[in-house]
C-alpha cells in the first residue's frame, strides 16, 4: 500500500509536508506508510480518498495492482505502468469525484 500512496501523492503534484497538513497527520507518518514502515488505518485510507478525490476502494485496486508489478525491476518502467494501471482503475470505477 506504501508504494501506492507514494505514488498518488507525486502523481497530484504534493510534498509529504503540504499532503500530511491535508490529511491532518505528521510528515514522518506520511513518510512511514509510504516506506512500509506502518499500515494505513481504514481512517486514514479514507482521508487519503477524500484529498485525492477517489473511492477508497481505487486505492485498494491500485494497490493490488503494483503488486503485481513487482516482478518488473526497472523503476521507470514500474512507475509508467503504475501511472497507466491508476487510470484505467479510475476509468473502469467511473473516473474522480471532481470531474
């Protein structure tokens, strides 16, 4: 899941700093769920929904879906299909909230 909320913060354009004030939590617990170093709660997964205009659900999706990407060593490579697999989620799910 770290990987995933990584990932979504840097495709919206936010630092940890000006994401984690949105959130209402600290910047180092940013830092440690996108390390892996701790799991989301369910509450925090929906504030993350809520900033980045989706269903909780999505992030599950696009979750699950870099994991199945690990395999894929190339960095550049795993970002670019991370990138394409977060819109066709959100197209299959009906797209954000704020279009």
């Amino acid at each position: 899941m770290g990987e995933a909320l990584r990932l979504l913060r840097i495709f919206n354009g936010y630092k940890s700093a000006e994401l984690a004030q949105m959130l209402g939590i600290s910047q180092s617990y940013v830092s440690e769920l996108e390390n892996n170093k701790k799991q989301p709660t369910m509450e925090v997964l929906d504030k993350y929904a809520t900033v980045f205009g989706m269903k909780k659900s999505t992030l599950f999706l696009f979750a699950e879906s870099l994991e199945k990407d690990k395999q894929n060593k190339d960095k550049k490579q795993r970002i670019a299909l991370a990138g394409m697999r977060l819109l066709q989620i959100l197209e299959k799910v009906g797209g954000l909230e704020n279009e």
